[in-house]
C-alpha cells in the first residue's frame, strides 16, 4: 500500500486510549475499537464468518469467540495486583465471549490462542459442518471459501456425525444473476444485512427454525438489486454463487490484478480475474474514498466485451471490395497523410471520454500539432442512482477538463454541423461509434477522410477508410479521474488480441508520422510529459498515484453511498 | 584417517592381457546360444507381435482416462483440481453446468471438454491421486501413438474409451445426496 486513503475531515476530537493486553502483549486502542478490530490491528486474526466491518454486527456465528478476562475489583482497602509490566492483574473469565460486537475496554485482557479459544472455535466448525454438505469439488466457493480455511485451520478433520444431514432446497433461483444454495448457508446473515442496510431493498430473511433455517427470498419478491452481486462476494461460503462466474474458472487459476472499473465515472476501484489472457470476473476492492469495497452489478459484469469474437485484432484499410489488412506502418501513415491533405478547419477529431489522461493528453497534442480546433469528446450521462453510480456515464470526464480545459461535449454539435454539411472533410474518431454520437451514415459516408480506432467492430469501423485496432481497458495502463476529482490508475491484466495495440502507441505513431520524434517510449514517459503540462499532474508518476489513488481535484460531488456508511460509522453501527 | 590396504589379487599373464577372461565370456555367451538354439530358453520378446501386459505389476501407471460408474454416471464433475496439480500441464479442462433434464442434474457440474495432452503427460499419477471424485485413474495402457500432434490429444470421448466402466467406487452422489 503505497498511499493511506484520506479519512473524512470529521474525525473524532480527542482520542481516547485504553491499555488492553493481547495474547500476553500491552497494545494502547481508542476507545469504542471492536476487539477483533484491536486483535487484528496487531496481527491477531480472529476467524469470523458473520462479521464485515461495513455491516451491522448481529453477532450469530460465533466463530469469533476469544477468552477475555478484564483486572478484578479489589476489596476495599485491598491494593490491586500488578503483573510484571505495573499494569493490573486480569482476572480471565471461564466463558469466552465474541470479539466482533464488544469494545475494548481499560485493562482488559483477550487471547486469541489458548486452550479455551481453539476449543470454541473447534465446537462452533465442528456443528457448523453437522449439515454442511461435502460438495467442495462443484462449489464455486471453493478456494476462497472461509469455511473450507477455517475448517483446516480450526476443524477437527473429520466428522463424528453420523446421522442423515438435513436437506435444503439447492440451486434456488433467487435473482436474475444469483442462485442461492441453501445447504451450503451457514447462516451469517451478511447477505441480508447487506441487502437491507447497504442496498435498501429487503428481499432476504430466514425462514424455519434451528437447523432447518433456511435463507429465503421473501414471498414474490426477488433479489435483483443492481448491488445484488455484492452478496456474492461477502458471502463466506458458497450459498450464494453468481450466475455469470459460475462453473467458468476455479478462483486458484485467477490471477488478479487491480485495477478500475470505467463503466461510469465514479471509477469504482476493482480486481480483474483473469487466466491465460481471458478475464473471468471482475469484484470490488476496497477504497475508503470511491466505492467502500462495493460495485454495481453493471460495472462488474461489464467485461465480456473484451473477450468478445468481434474484437478488432488487425489494422485495416477499405478498398472498393471492403476493408483487408494492412500493417501498423501503413495505416498510421495513411492517417498522418490524410491530416496534412486538407486544411486544419477541414479535420475534426472526436475523441472519447473512456480514454485515459495519457491518451487525451496525445490526442490533445496531435491537435495543437495539427493546429485542428474541431476537437471534443463525446458525452453520456444518465443512469446515476443514489449509491455508487455517477450520473457521468464516461470514466475520464473530469480528465478532459483538467487535460485539454474544455467541457466536454461543448464543440460536439458544431463538430457535427460540420460534418453535415460537408465542412469537415477529415475525422479522425478514437474509440467512439459516430453513427451512435449522432452522426448520420450518409454524413459519414460523404467524407473524404474517416480514420477510426475501435476495440469492437462497429459500424464507424465499418464506414472509416482506416480502422485501427485498439486496447481494452483491462489491456492497458493509465490513469483516470474520476467524478470525484480523484486520480486513479488502472493497470493491465490481459494482453490485447492479435495486433491491437494501446491507444496512446497510436496515438503516439500518428503523432510521430505527422510532426516527427516525440521522445516518447513508454505510458510512463507520456505521464512525465504531462505532469509537466498540466498543473495538477505535478510531481506525480504513475507509480506514484498507487493503488488507491491521489486526490487531484475538488469536484464537490459526494458519493452517496460513502456519505451514509461515514454517518453510520459515527454512530458506532458499523467499524466501517 | 585410517588407511585400508587393498590386497589386490595376483592376476596371471594371460588375465592381464585379457585372454582366458575373453574366452570366458565367450562360453557364457556360446551356452546361452546353445540353449535357445535347442529351444530351451527365450530371452526376447517379439514386439508388438507378442506383449508383456499380462507381466504389468499393478502398481504399472500407464494412460490416464476418465471412467463412469455401474450407474452410467460420468464421475468427473470437473473440479479442475487434475489441471491443477498436473505437473506438465497436459490436462484442459472447461465446465460446464449440467442441464436440469439431465438424470444427474442434482451433481450440477461436469466437464464440457477435458482433454489430456499425451504428449506432456508423464505419468506421474498425480491426477488419480488428488481427484476427490474417483473419475480419473492410471490404466495399463502405455503405446500411445499417433500421427499429428492433435491425434496425440485425448479428449473427453477418447478418456471415456480408454477408461470404461469401474464399478464399486465411492458413490457420493447417492439417494441421501
């Protein structure tokens, strides 16, 4: 972790310290800390299953069950007893208690390994696997399963039960993107916490008593929430599965990268799950100031297009007989000399707002090489909610701003005239769909000059005289900034297909065959260049911005989401 | 350090120059003739006229393949965990869910494709070892030929050939289930 995420400015005044001893150790924690919190902080991990820190703490695994002890009363007159460190003797209890609902308190005691702890914890694995069935080899869980972890961890190895289990209903269908196992449940409730605290729509409760109880939907309701997903993830079993993901990848294959979502603005930080150049599923990562550790269902399951069997691999140029290959070399000249053929007012550049801050920077370079003043990017907004997604449908807006120091959208229409009425003779389009953007077929047809780069074949790719192949966002590196002013990078996990390559190299190339050496060889050396040019870029590189981000600009947008879980994390509900 | 002497034996000349050993062996070699001219020993086998199978020790690892039960069940359930452990990556596998018509439908998972490079594999066994679901196991078979790469790749009709039908395994997937 290279940078701190920046708590709200509305910490708490003064702190207040309480000495509590763990597994023999002094540590000092605030007050109100959570003892598995105080446990964790100093490398004492306490198994749990129905604790999340960003969810109300119902307490009913009790898998966290840890010895406590707090220093005796004395007697009046009686001095009380120190241990060898001056601090009070503890006076541990006989009964453990659970370390996710209680507080540290002064001088109290916790051990997390001993005798009575281990032994807990064996009984509470030993009766949560009495009817937990012995499907580890179909469970898409598995692998990343608590319950299998902690039954290596904790368990007993082997089974005394010798009765029937009890049966459950198994392959529930429960939503449009989750099926719902119930033999697997142990019963931690964070699902239904979470669908009724973080997503506000109450679909799940138990039904049935004692080890009959069932997770259920509620009667003609179903769970298809677009944070429905969610459950899947904080679920620590595999009772809830995601139809998208299931059966498509054991999760020991996948390797992770950590990355952004660009489906809206808000830049949700997430991992792409990806095997041998294939991406299988994308989940939230946590990032106190974006996105908590939730996404939208829209964003995560938005990966498929980049293994899709349209995606552009080879550049292409149209001949009378449609489009043929062609090399890099070629193409890029084409383009180069079809700028320098018409007069700069004849060209328009669209670019997009998808694009990263080092490829607006190279699109904004091109054009002021070129001298073209018809340059924008194209707008989308709508479908923001009252939880994470941005009304801002393009993930780099506030890039365009801070980059170029234009509105996006704001030369759009006259683009468009233009291009209507034949003024513009040129367009160069960098990952949009004109025909989409509100451009005619006919108006397109009509150009002397259309040059296109495209990740999927489109119907610009379709009418442009040159298309180049371009990179995903889960094949590229750069930055964005989101809706929030926060500069985020996103990292590659997949290698593009066939020769499709990073915007920024093609842009790059164009700008090399139009305006000659540019000094550039890296994503890296593109950042340097603009942290020098633009203002609030300076000083940073690309590693620098980290995993989690820097905050670049001030926006003003609040994240509704963060605002709630921020209240409730002040009023002690959740650890948060 | 101890020194040991070596009492080396007292060779006669015609030993050291390697005469009466030579003749020796040579007997040796001229009885051996005799005995197999006259019919009363055999020491090669003609290949692949003639086999050494029923001499295999049960312990011999030879093709893997994948089997079904007495049930008519096909036993992997495609937990990719042979894929895993594969030391030279010769298994591919990509599952699939099992449709719910299906008699097997309550298994859920099965393998839509499952091959095994028999060019990489080594026959190390791994994968009979570490399979939960008793479906993939080491046969006898050891002369795996072909003519391309691609026939050398055992798919999952081909695995099922080899592997046939093994009865008394563990049935998991049973009424209880």
């Amino acid at each position: 972790m290279s940078n701190t995420a920046v708590t709200a400015p509305a910490s708490p005044p003064a702190v207040d310290l309480v000495n509590v001893q763990v597994n023999g150790v002094w540590h000092k924690f605030p007050k109100g800390t959570r003892m598995i919190e105080a446990c964790r902080q100093v490398g004492a991990l306490v198994p749990h299953y129905c604790y999340h820190p960003k969810l109300t703490s119902p307490g009913n695994c009790r898998m966290c069950l840890v010895e406590m002890g707090m220093p005796p009363r004395p007697t009046p007159g009686q001095e009380p007893e120190k241990d060898e460190f001056g601090m009070p003797k503890i006076g541990w209890m006989p009964r453990p208690v659970i370390a996710c609902a209680n507080t540290v308190a002064e001088g109290q005691g916790i051990r997390t390994e001993g005798k009575l702890s281990e032994e807990v914890r064996k009984g509470v694995m030993e009766l949560l696997l009495i009817n937990h069935p012995l499907d580890c080899p179909i469970c898409d869980q598995a692998g990343e399963c608590r319950l299998q972890e902690f039954s290596v961890e904790h368990g007993n190895g082997e089974s005394r039960f010798r009765e029937e289990k009890v049966k459950k209903p198994k392959n529930v269908d429960i939503g449009p993107r989750i099926r719902l196992d119930d033999e697997r449940c142990i019963m931690c409730s964070r699902c239904i916490r979470f669908t009724a605290e973080i997503a506000d729509d109450p679909v799940l409760g138990f039904t049935e008593r004692g080890s009959y109880t069932t997770l259920a939907v509620h009667p003609g309701k179903r769970l298809e929430n677009n944070y429905s997903l969610n459950t899947v993830d904080i679920c620590p079993v595999g009772a809830l599965t995601s139809n998208d993901f299931r059966f498509q990848m054991r999760v020991w294959f996948l390797k992770e990268t950590k990355s952004l979502c660009t489906k809206c603005g808000r830049g949700c930080n997430i991992e792409i799950s990806s095997r041998q150049n294939e991406v299988y599923r994308q989940t939230p990562r946590e990032n106190n100031d974006v996105n908590s550790t939730w996404m939208c269902d829209q964003g995560r399951l938005d990966f498929h297009f980049v293994n899709s069997d349209y995606r552009l691999t080879q550049p292409l140029v149209k001949k009378s007989n449609g489009h043929h290959p062609t090399t890099w070399k070629l193409a890029v000249n084409q383009v180069s000399d079809a700028l320098r053929s018409v007069k700069a007012s004849e060209i328009a550049v669209i670019a997009s707002g998808r694009m990263t801050n080092e490829e607006l920077y190279l699109t904004h370079a091109l054009v002021k090489s070129a001298g073209i003043e018809n340059y924008d990017v194209v707008p989308r907004t709508g479908g923001g909610d009252d939880y994470l997604r941005a009304d801002d449908q393009n993930p780099n807006s506030n890039g365009v701003r801070a980059i170029w120091g234009a509105e996006p959208g704001a030369k759009l229409p006259k683009i468009i005239e233009g291009i209507n009425s034949g003024a513009i003779k040129v367009v160069l389009a960098l990952g949009e769909n004109l025909v989409k953007a509100g451009l005619e077929k006919a108006a397109l047809e009509k150009l002397t000059f259309l040059a296109s780069s495209h990740i999927l074949a489109n119907a610009t790719a379709e009418l442009s005289h040159v298309v180049l192949p371009a990179a995903s966002y889960a094949e590229k590196r750069g930055s964005m900034i989101n809706v929030t002013g926060r500069l985020q990078r996103l990292s590659k996990a997949v290698n593009s297909p066939g020769e499709a390559r990073d915007d920024w190299e093609i842009l790059r190339d164009i700008i090399l065959a139009y305006a000659g050496s540019n000094g550039i060889h890296s994503v890296e050396d593109v950042f340097k260049r603009m942290a020098g040019d633009v203002e609030i870029f300076s000083g940073l590189t690309l590693a620098r911005i980290g995993e989690l981000g820097v905050q670049v600009m001030e926006t003003g947008e609040k994240v509704p989401l963060l605002e709630r879980e921020r209240e409730r994390k002040a009023k002690g509900i959740i650890v948060g | 350090m101890a020194t040991v002497v070596v009492q080396r034996p007292k060779l006669k000349w015609h030993e050291k120059w390697f005469i009466s050993t030579l003749a020796k062996g040579l007997l040796i070699t001229l009885g051996h003739a005799i005995a197999i001219l006259r019919g009363k020993k055999k020491v090669t086998m003609q290949y692949p006229e003639e086999k050494w199978d029923a001499h295999l020790p049960d312990h011999y690892r030879g093709a893997p393949a994948l089997v079904t039960d007495e049930h008519g069940r096909e036993r992997c359930v495609s937990c990719q965990l042979c894929e895993f452990i594969c030391p030279p990556r010769a298994i591919t596998i990509i599952p699939e869910e099992i449709p719910s018509t299906d008699p097997w439908a309550k298994v859920e998972k099965r393998p839509r494709l499952f091959n095994i490079d028999m060019i990489r594999c080594i026959y190390c066994g791994m994968c009979e070892e570490v399979c939960p679901e008793q479906a993939i196991f080491l046969r006898k078979d050891y002369a795996i030929t072909g003519l391309s790469r691609a026939e050398m790749v055992h798919d999952k009709k081909r695995l099922y050939e080899i592997g046939g039908v093994r009865e008394g395994l563990v049935n998991k997937w049973n009424d209880l289930k």
